[in-house]
C-alpha cells in the first residue's frame, strides 16, 4: 500500500514549504485508515529535510517517482523511501532506502542484529542495511510484477545522523552492507552517486503503481533455490506414513480457493516426523506457485529450520517464508494458499508481547488461508496460553465452512522407534499408567546422573562426536545473565553447580551452534527440535511425595510466562486449576526427556524423585 506518491518536484516542494510532514500525515490517515504517534511524524519532519538534500543533485531527473511509507504486502514493515526511474539502458529501477535517525549503536554476536536506543531503552533490532535487503527480497520473491517486468530493485540504508564510529559499517556487517550500501552523516555525495548509477531518466513508467498491483506469487527462481536446498539433505527425507500426510496435504492445497476451504489436522507424537513433512510442504508448495508460509509461534523451529535448510546461519531470501503465528491479526482473507502450521499445540489465543492483540490466533490463521495445516501433540501444551487442540481447530474452521481433513502420523523416529519409552514416560511420570513399568528391551540410553555437572561433563562428550547433544533444564531459575552476562542462572549450590541459560548468546540457534553445549537449554527453545541426546536437569518443580510424582508451580522461576496466572486460575476453580498446572509441569518434562533420538541422560534435584526414578530403572535392569 502506498501512502504518499510524486515525483522529485512535488516532493521538493513539500519540504521547501515546511509541510512534508502533514502532508504524509494526510495521505497516511487516507489510505491507512489511522492516525500514527507524534515521534513518527516528527520523524518524517527530519528525515525528508536530509532525502531532500539528497535530491537536490541536478543530475537526478526532476520527474523521478518518489514514494514514501510504502507498505510492503504481507507484512506490516514500511520502506521509508523509494526512488524510482530508468537507467541508460531504459531499464526500470526503484532504490529502496530505510531511513534512520540513529546517533550511535552496539556491535552484537548475532547476524544483522545490532543494539541502539529505541522506544525508550536500548534494544537489540535488525541492522538497517537488513532491513532494506530484507524488503527488496521480499518483493522480489514473491511479487509477480516485479520479477516479470525486471524491475531492478536496489535497497540501501541512510543514517544521516550518525557520525562513523566503525561500528555499524563492522566487517561483522559486511555481507549485508555488500547487499544493501550503507551511508552515513556525511556520506551525501556517496548516496547522490549511488543514485545516478541507476536513475538517469524519470519515471515514465509509473514503476511503483506496477508494483502495487502485482500479484503474490513465489518467483520461479526462489521455488529453485529451495528446492535445491531441499534436495539431498537426509534430515528432510520423508519416510512411511509422512510420505501419505505429505501427499494428502499436496492434494487438498491444489483443491482449495476461496469458496472452498480446506482445513488438515496431522496428530503425531514426538519424534514422529511433523516438522519433516512441514518443511517439505513448504518447499512443493512454493515450486508449484502457491503463496505460502511454515508458521510456528515459538521463533526456535522457524528459525532452525531455516537455517538447516539452507545450510548456513546467515539469513537468506527464504526468511520470508517463515512467520510467527501472531502475524495474521489484520491479513484479509484467503490472502495465502497455505499456512503450515507447525507445533500447533502451541497456538495462543491473543498475540503481541502483551497478549492482547487480535482475537484468536487459530481464527485468524484460517481466515487469512485456503488451506491451512495444522501439526499438533495435545501432549507437548506446556503452558496456561497453550490452545491449540484438535476441538478448538475444528471449531474455528467449521465457522468459516472450511472442509476438515484428520490424519495421524504414527511411526516412531526419535527415541530410536520407540513407542515404548514413550509410554514408560507417561507411566513413571504419572501421566497416565500403562503396562511398560521398565525400559527392558529398549534399545534407547537413558541414565539417572547423581550431579549435574557429571551429566554436563557427559553431554558435552556425546556431543564431540557430531554436534548432536545438548542440556536442558525445567525453568526453574531465573534469567539473571540477561541483565548481566557475568552471572550464572542455574546455581545448585549442593552439587556446587553453575550454568547459563542458552538464551542470551545462541538464543534459537543454541540447538545447532557449535559452541551452545556449554549453556542450557529450555523448553521455550528446544520443544519441536530434536538431537541425538539430550540431558536433562529436573527441577524441584517436580517432586515424589506419599507414594505419588507431584508438581510444586511455586518452585517455577518468576520470569517463566508457562504458569502467568495460575494463582488467580487457582482461586477462581480450583479443582480445574490443579489439574492444568498438573498437566503443564509434567508435559514440560516429557517433552524435553523425548528430544534425545538416541539416549536421555537425567539428573534429579528432589532426592525423594531421584531415588524414585533410580528404582525403576533398577527394576528394568534386574528384570
């Protein structure tokens, strides 16, 4: 969507007459339908004074077209400015530039990820050049008008405040500046020659309506990469039962329009394949021209995946085919082909850090598909906001006279095939009994460690052999090395033990980064996920007691959001209330206790548990 639209001229002439910023302001209100805060408005005041300056180079045809707040489809990010034209050649450009008012930053670990002051305290945020990378891929990917008219489109970020300090134009940057050209507080004469190596003649095209009206759909050259990345990679081959579900989901996506919606529910287990199948979709989906998205609403999966796909922890073209499930609130209907929904279990009802925006994250997946699919476990719901369970999906997609389709995927790939230790989880943690009271037979490794560092000694041995083990932990410490990143979080000064939590350094990358085994991770980070073993700490939110595996929510570390509530939940239905708590610690535990394919090793911090867990695995030895 466009907000304001001229050429260089009319531009000009706003800013000369000090009123660029009401005029943007009136075509915002127009074709956006609102208002915006007083520190954007006074943000176009400055910023267009410094593009003007920019502008002012004669050179730069006077009829050049000029856009500003261009809202990209799909996505609630807007291009600051554009700048389009023909070059030499009468080829067709449009120069994508995302202003910033920065002064300073901070060098970060993370790919295109710096820290800068923002909405009133220093945050970490997409480097700029990024940002406007990110936009032209965008488009380029996905919009039909741009990839067949060959419209060049060339993103570059303009800091006009910010004096060089060699910290946001880093080498640590520099692939992404290669991408995207950033210019800083002097460099005005660097951007006017950037300019003009691609606009030499005006815009006699009308480049930007072009672009507006194009129709979303996957370019072929993005459908080609990713099936490149797919082929060969032996972690996405589909085996049995996900080859059916995989050819199901094909099937149903090619019948589906916006009079005929489908919904697919796949039910599976851990270990069962769903994420495999997912990534697939999203592949074939793509090569056969259907605008598509892998959703999940924790960012691990998404994020992971993204990176075993394309084999490298920088970020790509094909971030733009991953979302968050928070992303549909204000999409209009049956705006994808398909949404793949991932972990589904997790769905929540209101979106936004806040949870209050929206009104129902399964509602507004539906809505804005014609064909969603949905894996889930009703198992691995791990905390008080978790809803998506096969009735609620059913509900929803009855209500927009979707088609409902349910299958099952039932092989066991983690845990090395094993149903069996699955339902002696479920048993020994008192989930719901079962005949396998022993792990006799089982060709799985599971061990009780009496410390936590043994246990951390052990993984961190496993994992020299491929990069396949990591420690978990049930969140019962607090996050203290977020503030201060010389603190440790997980203290038993019994065994006189300490660690970090994975989530400051590694964050949704810890599964996979070399390095991450010396930190431990969470169910926030490793649920979905999976490697060949796993280590986990059991918390004093789990304890035995009169002959019963109990919960104790109040041992849960105050900053975990799982249990946000559950005092208020507890007066108000109690009986209710114990139950979910119940249910939410102990799902918590067998899902990080099944990420391990080949072993889970356990260290226990309530004796009574400890010797409890020793038992049974004794009995199954001596048995």
């Amino acid at each position: 969507m466009i907000v304001y639209q001229g050429n260089k001229q009319d531009f000009g002439e706003h800013v000369i007459l000090n009123k660029i910023d009401s005029v943007i302001l009136d075509f915002y209100k127009k074709n956006l339908g609102r208002s915006t805060s007083q520190s954007e408005i006074a943000s176009w005041r400055s910023s267009m004074q410094y593009m003007n300056n920019v502008l002012l180079d004669p050179e730069i045809p006077i009829d050049s077209g000029v856009v500003i707040e261009y809202q990209v489809p799909q996505t609630s990010k807007r291009i600051d400015f554009i700048i389009t034209g023909q070059n030499e050649q009468q080829k067709s450009f449009a120069i994508l530039v995302e202003l910033k008012q920065w002064e300073k930053a901070q060098l970060t670990d993370k790919d295109a990820v710096v820290a800068t002051y923002v909405g009133g305290k220093v945050r970490e945020v997409s480097h700029p050049s990024y940002q406007a990378w990110s936009y032209a891929s965008l488009l380029n990917g996905f919009n039909e008008a741009v990839y067949t008219n060959n419209i060049q489109l060339v993103p570059c970020a303009y800091l006009h405040n910010y004096a060089n300090d060699q910290i946001i134009n880093h080498t640590f940057y520099s692939s992404h500046i290669e991408k995207a050209p950033l210019f800083l507080k002097d460099d005005v004469a660097n951007l006017r020659s950037f300019i003009k190596k691609f606009i030499r003649f005006g815009d006699k095209e009308n480049i930007i309506l072009k672009i507006e009206n194009g129709r979303i759909k996957p370019s072929k050259a993005l459908a080609d990469s990713l099936s490149q990345m797919l082929k060969g990679n032996q972690e996405f081959i589909l085996i049995d039962d996900q080859k059916v579900v995989y050819e199901t989901a094909i099937s149903l996506a090619l019948r589906s329009s916006e009079s005929k919606k489908n919904v697919l529910i796949v039910e599976g287990g851990p270990g069962t394949g769903k994420s495999v199948v997912a990534i697939n979709l999203l592949v074939e989906l793509t090569k056969k021209g259907l605008f598509s998205q892998y959703v999940s609403k924790n960012a691990a999966p998404r994020t992971v995946y993204e990176a075993k796909l394309k084999g490298t922890f920088k970020k790509t073209e094909i971030s733009n085919l991953f979302s968050g499930s928070g992303a549909f609130i204000a999409c209009e209907q049956n705006r994808f082909d398909a949404l793949i929904v991932d972990e589904a279990h997790r769905l929540n009802e209101k979106s936004g850090m806040f949870r209050n925006l929206g009104e129902n994250q399964i509602k507004e997946i539906i809505s804005a598909s014609k064909f969603a699919i949905f894996f889930i476990d009703e198992n691995q719901k791990v905390t008080l906001q978790d809803i998506g369970q096969k009735e609620e999906i059913q509900k929803w997609a009855e209500k927009f006279d979707a088609s409902i389709t349910t299958v099952e995927l039932s092989s066991q790939f983690r845990c090395n095939g094993s149903d069996a230790y699955l339902a002696w989880l479920d048993h020994i943690l008192g989930i719901r009994e079962t005949a396998n009271i022993t792990l006799e037979g089982l060709n799985y490794e599971f061990k009780l460690v009496d410390s936590p560092q043994e246990l951390h000694d052990q993984i961190k041995k496993l994992n020299s052999l491929k990069n396949s083990a990591r420690m978990v932990a049930g969140y019962c410490w607090e996050w203290n090395s977020r503030k201060d990143s010389r603190l440790n979080d997980i203290i038993i000064e019994d065994h006189n033990f300490a660690a970090k939590w994975n989530l400051t350094e590694d964050g949704n990358l810890w599964i996979i980064n070399p390095d991450s085994v010396n930190e431990i991770g969470c169910i926030h980070t490793c649920q979905g996920l999976e490697v060949d073993y796993i280590g986990v700490i059991i918390g004093p939110d789990l304890v035995y007691d009169d002959g019963e595996v109990k919960v104790d929510p109040t041992k849960r570390a105050k900053s975990d959001a799982s249990l946000k509530g559950y005092k208020t939940l507890l007066t108000n239905d109690p009986e209710n209330a114990k139950q979910t708590i119940k249910s939410i610690i102990k799902n918590t535990y067998r899902t990080l206790m099944t990420r391990g394919m080949k072993g889970c090793y356990i260290h226990v911090c309530d004796e009574k548990l400890r010797e409890y867990f020793r038992k049974h695995i004794n009995l199954s030895v001596s048995e």
